[in-house]
C-alpha cells in the first residue's frame, strides 16, 4: 500500500507541470475560439482612430498587433483570426468584463478604482488632464471656466477630476457631456461649449486633424497627470505576462520608441499632420522602468 500511494504521488507530481503550463483565462478563451478580439477606438488620434478606408490605424493599434504576433506564438496558433470591435469610453471595460472583447487597443487611464474591475498593461503613454480653448478667449486656467459650458466625454476621468477642482477652489461649470471625443470637440467648435477638457495629447490629434487648427489652444493648467495602459481581464496573469513581456521587449530593444516616433512626430493619416509631440519625461522613466501603477 505504502508503495502505491508514493507511486500515485509521484504521477501527480509528475503531471502537475504539464497541468500548470497549459493555457488559462484569456488565452485557453482565444484557443477554444480560434481568434482574439481586439476592442478599437474610431476618433481617439493618434492611439485608435479610422483613416480614411475607415481601417482601425495608431500607435495603441501597432502595439496590439505585436500583442497578437506574440499571443499566436504563445499559443502555437500562427492562422489566428483577429477580430475588430468598436468601443466607446463608456462600453469598453463592460465589453472587457463580459468576453466581448479580450484587450482594449486605445487610451485608458490606468485609475486605482478601475483596477478594482479590471487590469492594466504596463504604461504606455502619460498624459495631462488640461482644456482646449479658442485661442483669442481669455481662458487660462480651470477657475476661468466660472459659470461657463465645459464638453465632457461620458466615462472619462476628467468629469471627477474637474468636479474635484471647481469644489475645492469654489467655482461652477455647467456640464455638456458626449457620448465620444469627437462630439465633445465638435460642441466647443459649434459654440455649444467654452472648453472641452480631456487628455492633452488627444486635445492636440483633435486640434491638428480640425478645419481650423490655429483657432484653438490647450492651457498650461493641468488637472493631474495620468498613465494609460491596455485593458485586460482582471486576475488573469498569463495572459497579462505576455502583454507585458511583449510590451517591455519593445521598449528594451528600440521598437516601442520606433512605433511612438511614428505617430506622435511624424505626419499621420488622414491629413498627414504632425502632432510634433515628442515623448514627454515620464513616459521616458516609464519605458526605462516599466510598470503598471496606476493613480
């Protein structure tokens, strides 16, 4: 007897490697279905947009496909399909949540209270929460938005954090809120609003891509500083180690700096405008010391 419990044990033990190694989560769900689904923005320039073939295109969008080259060779799958779904700010962690889509390719603001529900890449991006205004307007600072519309996109972060600011230095804002960045542009541009207050990088690809670019300005004034990062399933670490390992490969070896280059400071469809927005201080520590902490 004693014999054949330590023969029992030792197959178990034996057996257990070969159960840990088997794919998990996201990526047994990518196995079972024969293709990984990607979550795009339409108007988020330069990280997720549609060019003029109303193809998904951007840097969050180059990213994911070197996340898709890596997730084929993980899973040994080289004719895996990818499927492309539209998201919105508001739909895309429910879509995560549900199986819809299995990573956000776009902008996302890495929050503490989103992580509660969902994860994140390491950074992929750090941006400032600021105020795109006409240019001839006395606006320079949040308090200047006393009494006055402000564009908001349902689902951001910005709402809290203008609200937070308007509390604490006691001033008002009547709110004009959009389901989409685009919309929320187009109420400041149609007079509809006196600011639009979002991300700043995605202010300037707004401003740029616009009919009149010099009409508009973003103010110095920022609310916070925020990292974004690729929304994954919570609690599912095999398939966010391949994201990350992924992820930190481009940034060791002078890819990640190649693919920023050619959206942040080089002409971009659909009007080939350059953003001319080099990568700012904190994305360059991010990228030397890659991580996933969120604020």
């Amino acid at each position: 007897m004693k014999r054949l419990l330590c023969s029992l044990v030792f197959l178990f033990s034996a057996a257990a490697p070969a159960l840990t190694q088997t794919p998990g989560g996201t990526l047994a769900k990518i196995r079972d279905v024969g293709e990984i689904r990607l979550g795009h923005r339409d108007v988020s320039v330069p990280f997720s947009y549609l060019d003029d073939s109303q193809k998904p295109v951007g840097f969050a969008m180059d990213l994911c496909a070197r996340i898709v080259d890596a997730v084929k060779g993980e899973l040994k799958l080289p004719s895996l399909q990818t499927k492309l779904q539209p998201i919105q700010l508001s739909t895309q962690i429910p879509l995560i949540q549900n199986g819809t889509i299995d990573i956000v390719c776009g902008p996302a603001t890495n929050t503490l209270e989103r992580q509660k529900v969902v994860a994140f890449s390491n950074t992929i991006f750090v941006s400032s929460i600021r105020a795109v205004v006409r240019k001839d307007g006395p606006i320079k600072t949040f308090e200047d938005l006393n009494d006055k519309s402000v564009a908001l996109t349902t689902g951001s972060t910005s709402i809290a954090l203008l609200l937070a600011r308007a509390q604490d230095r006691n001033f008002a804002v009547k709110q004009v809120l959009s389901p989409d960045h685009g919309a929320s542009f187009l109420a400041l541009t149609t007079g509809r609003s006196d600011a639009f207050v979002m991300d700043d990088i995605l202010l300037a690809g707004l401003i740029a891509n616009s009919q009149a670019p010099a009409d508009w300005r973003i103010i110095d004034d920022s609310l916070r500083t925020e990292p974004y990062g690729l929304i994954i399933r919570k609690d599912d670490p095999e398939f966010k180690a391949v994201v990350d390992k992924t992820l930190v490969a481009m940034m060791k070896n002078g890819q990640f700096a190649e693919v920023y280059a050619k959206w942040f400071t080089k002409p971009i469809p659909p009007k080939n405008v350059n953003l001319n927005f080099p990568m700012p201080a904190p994305l360059k520590d991010a990228v030397a010391n890659p991580n996933d902490r969120g604020v």
